[in-house]
C-alpha cells in the first residue's frame, strides 16, 4: 500500500475554494479568502439545515460523505470551517473575574506570569462561527491579545532572550484613562537549528471524538506536523480510550508516522489519565539530552474513566516537568469540550494550550509556529510592574487574572510561570489612570484615608521588572527597564499595531462583559481595527468580520451559546 500522506489525510478539510495543501504551505486559489490578497468579508450565517457529513475512512485516507456539503462549509465563512452546535452542551470553563482596580498608592506593584497560550481566542472564534455567544468564562483576552503577531523589534543577544517594547497611547473608550503597553518578542531559530526532539503524540480515540471535528481533524493535524520534522527527531504515538495502547515508539520514518496516524478509529470510555502515564512511559524511554521532550496531547478533554480529578493530574505533570518533559494539549471539538482540563494541565506542565478549530488553524499551531511549539528560549517568566504614584493613580492589568501572581513571587524561583518559545510573542497591556484624571474609585470619606500625590523627584511613569530562566538553569536572570513620565504627555490616538491591540483587547473585554468599557461597542472596535490599516494578513481580516458576528448574535433577537462555567 502507498503510505499516506498529510494532504490525503487532510483533503476533507482543505481542498474547500481549489486551495490546495503540499504539505508544507498552503497554495490558495485566486481570489480566496485565504490568500489574505482581501480583506475578508463579513460571512453570511450558516444555513439552518446545513448539516457536517460524516467522514468515511479507508485505509489511511479520508474521504466526506457528501462533497457537496463539505464545499458549502468551506465557502464564505470564516474560518474555513463550521460544525453544527451539538444539541447538548456540556462544555466546562473555569473563568475568573474580571480583574480588580488597584489605587497606586496603595498596591503599586503588579506581577503576572506570562502566557503564550491562544486557545481562547480561536475557541471564541468557533462559537461564534456556529452561531451563538461564548459564555464569558470561556474568554481570556490575554490570549486574544496574544494570537496576533505584532512589530516587535526581534533581539539582538540570546543570552537576553527576548526584546522589550513599552508605549502609551489615550485610550479609545475613556478619555481619562491612557494605555500602556508591555511587548515581549523572542528570539526565532532556523529549523536547521533546532534540536533534536523526542515528541509523543497523545490522542484520544474514545467514542467521544468520534466526530468529524474531533478525531480526524487531529489526523490531519499531527500528520502535518509530522511533515515538519527532521530525521533526528523521534515521534510516538500513544492512545488511550477505555484502555491506553502504545502504536508507535521513537520512529524517525515520516511515511510510518504518517501512517500509523491515518489508521486510528474512535471507540469506547475515555482514561485520559492513564492514556498521560504511558505517554511519559514513552517519553522516557526516548529520552534526548539536551534536546526536546514533549507530549502532545490532542483530546477534547473529556476525562470520564480513571482518575479525572483536576487536581491529581496537575500533581502528576508537574513531577514530570522536572524530569524535564513538557507537556502540550490541543483541544478539538464541540459539546463535551473540557478547557478548563485542556488549559491548566499545560500551563503546569511547561507547556502551551491551544484549541484546533480548522486545518488552517493546525497548519498555523503546528507548521508556521512549530518552532514556537517545540523549542522554549525562556521559562519561569515573570513581568513586574511598579508605578510611581507621582504620576499614576490608579490602574487595572487587562486580562492575566488566571495569571496573578504575588508580589513576593517574583523573586522567588521556585514559583512556576510562564515559558516562552522561539519566535513567540507576548502582549500585556494596561489602562492606566494619570494623576489628576478622574478614575474609578470614589472618594474616600475620612480624610485620614485619602491618599494625596507625593511630590517626587523620579522622571518615570513606571519600572519594568522581568525574570526568565534560561534553559537548563535553575537561577533567574533579571532585566530592568524604566517607562519614562513623558509618554503619558505625548501620548495620542492608537495607530497602527497598537490600534490593533486596543480593538482585540476591547473585543475580549466586551464579549466578557467588562463593565469599564462604558458605551465602547463592537462597531466602535470595528472601526477601531480597521484604522491600524489594512489587514496584513488574513487573520487580522478574519478578527474584523468576527466583530460583525459577535455583533450580530448579540443584538436583541440574536442568538447565544454555551453556559457561564
């Protein structure tokens, strides 16, 4: 038999449009949408009676039942790709609340480890492509923030692993308030540079996902990847269902991988914990020094048999992360999906969350940001804050809230953050209260506890902590960098890049329902994306017209989706 490859396995999801996949870049058709040569139209809502066809396996290959229908998926939405919402949901969300104001005078400093994670975002995306309106735990605008790229200047040195951008702008929703922005970039690597890598591809083949957007979108997915590897890295395919099963161990073939991935069929109860133990067993025993390993689990983290105690999952991936392997989950699927699972046993398994709506999406996770995926430039990363209450009364950190740390944490290197990996991005921001502007909080009614502005000699608005740990050390290293005073007054309207930044981050905060945004709407963020200029590419085109759906599904007689935990 000839063996599969990644564009046979993905051909139900691809060739929507004549685009075509080789396996290593997409080759749009003229016109297409995801050309990026357009901005992308606002879609029309899915037909009513529009039903996913099931898909048919033979072999290795994949074939949809009706290819009709399969083309009326694929064309005009965005995306690239729609499921039905399934008639049950049982979706779970851990959300947390909107974060606190904070007076300067009384907590001037703000720590936060950082997060790399998108899942959000594009899991935002796929309700919103099915109709409805994602319940507010399901949001976290720092991975909104976080899933665009942005004109970061690239580092000069590697032993400072990253390049710092820091500005301010008014912000677009309150007149009072500025902006401060944090932007973190990473430095990239060639493929050629990468090291070797021991990978364990961890797939759930419970009954479960059994669904088109769930199992054989994983196919796809990690058949793509496995395109991408070199011949010195090692793959292992372990699954788990009722029952865990080794199918492949530490195999350097691409055709074999490629293979075994295109044979797994769906059945049975879900022992996700067990399916995690052998998939370390695997990782151990092809165990590369001094290069990567990593489990990449692919599930839609619908643990129902053995241990699915949260809690005791996270105790055993955190005990793995010492030993040094790290742990990665992608997230498929619709109705059971367990994101609050999917998102915390990767962040304390050194590792990053991702959900998988569409073979573009797998194709931008797992092939353009492989290196991201694979290789970590920085861990324990952690950004500190401190405002001078000379000139900042009060501010609140937009998004992180699952992120908080304490103040004492930051010099403490035994407290877990976040990791970086090559080429990756990180975006905070801030909306700030300058001295002398109306803020938040009301005034306090005793004089005795009424803080007034300290006059002070200091020409900065803000000092800017970071701590990282390179690879393979256990110290922290420290960066500092001052926020000078003078950018509160010179600061202007948003443009550009950080027009951008302000539209996602008043998306995220809108759809969570954040109430310091005021009458700030999605047509006025709308407007506010389309003034950074034209999309640069289609990702930014697609954030434009999801404006216009969330607009939609939120008017009165729209519709809505999902539970709020």
């Amino acid at each position: 038999m000839t063996p599969a490859t990644a564009d046979e396995i993905c051909a139900p999801f691809l060739n929507y449009d004549n685009d075509e996949y080789d396996g290593r870049r997409y080759r749009p058709s003229a016109g297409s949408a995801y050309s990026g040569a357009s901005p992308v139209p606002p879609p029309p809502p899915p037909p009513q009676s529009l039903q996913q066809p099931s898909p048919v396996v033979t072999g290795s290959r994949m074939q949809p039942a009706r290819e009709e229908a399969a083309d009326a998926i694929g064309r005009g939405r965005v995306g690239g790709y729609i499921v039905p919402r399934p008639p049950e949901n049982r979706e779970r969300y851990d959300g947390e609340e909107v974060a606190a104001i904070m007076a300067v005078a009384e907590e001037p400093v703000s720590t936060f480890s950082v997060d790399v994670d998108t899942g959000s975002y594009t899991n935002v995306r796929r309700m919103l492509n099915q109709g409805g309106i994602p319940p507010q735990a399901a949001v976290r605008t720092e991975e909104m923030l976080n899933y665009f790229r942005y004109d970061y200047a690239t580092p000069r040195d590697r032993s400072r692993p990253f390049s710092i951008t820091t500005d301010v702008t008014t912000t677009p929703w309150n007149g009072d308030t500025r902006l401060l922005r944090v932007g973190l970039r990473g430095y990239d690597i060639d493929r050629r540079e990468r090291p070797a890598a021991n990978l364990v591809f961890l797939v759930d083949v419970s009954g479960s996902m059994h669904s088109r957007d769930k199992l054989p979108l994983v196919q796809c997915s990690m058949a793509m990847m496995a395109e991408q590897l070199n011949p010195r890295d090692r793959v292992s395919i372990v699954t788990y269902a009722g029952s865990t099963k080794t199918i492949l161990t530490g195999s350097s073939d691409r055709d074999e991988i490629i293979d075994a991935l295109g044979e797994l069929r769906s059945g049975g109860s879900t022992a996700g914990a067990a399916g995690i133990s052998l998939a370390y067993d695997a990782a151990r025993a092809n165990m590369i020094e001094g290069g990567i390993n990593r489990i990449i689990l692919a599930t839609d983290g619908d643990f129902n048999v053995g241990t699915t105690n949260r809690d005791q999952l996270i105790e055993m991936v955190e005990r793995e992360r010492e030993a040094g392997i790290s742990l990665t989950t992608l997230g498929y699927g619709t109705g059971n999906y367990n994101e609050a699972m999917m998102e915390q046993i990767a962040d304390h398994g050194n590792g990053n969350y991702a959900y998988i709506d569409s073979a573009m999406e797998a194709h931008r996770a797992l092939v353009q940001e492989l290196s991201s995926t694979l290789f970590t430039i920085a861990s324990d990363v952690k950004i500190q804050v401190e405002f001078n209450p000379a000139f900042v009364s009060e501010y609140r950190l937009i998004g992180y809230e699952n992120r908080l740390l304490n103040e004492e944490d930051f010099d403490n290197d035994t407290v877990d953050a976040g990791e970086i990996g090559a080429g990756h991005q990180v975006t905070a921001l801030y909306e700030i209260v300058p001295v002398g502007n109306d803020g938040w909080l009301p005034e306090r009614h005793f004089s005795a506890n009424r803080t007034a502005p300290q006059g002070s000699d200091a020409t900065d608005l803000a000092h800017l902590r970071l701590r990282y740990k390179l690879p393979g050390e256990d110290s922290s290293r420290l960066i500092e960098q001052a926020i000078g005073a003078d950018a509160v007054a010179n600061a202007r309207a948003p443009q550009g890049d950080m027009a951008f930044v302000a539209a996602v981050a008043a998306f995220g905060q809108r759809l969570r329902g954040d109430t310091y945004l005021g009458t700030f709407d999605f047509a006025d963020i709308r407007r506010l994306a389309r003034s950074a200029g034209r999309p640069r590419d289609y990702w930014r085109g697609e954030f434009v017209a999801l404006t216009e759906l969330a607009e939609a599904r939120s008017a009165p007689g729209g519709t809505s989706g999902g539970s709020k935990r």
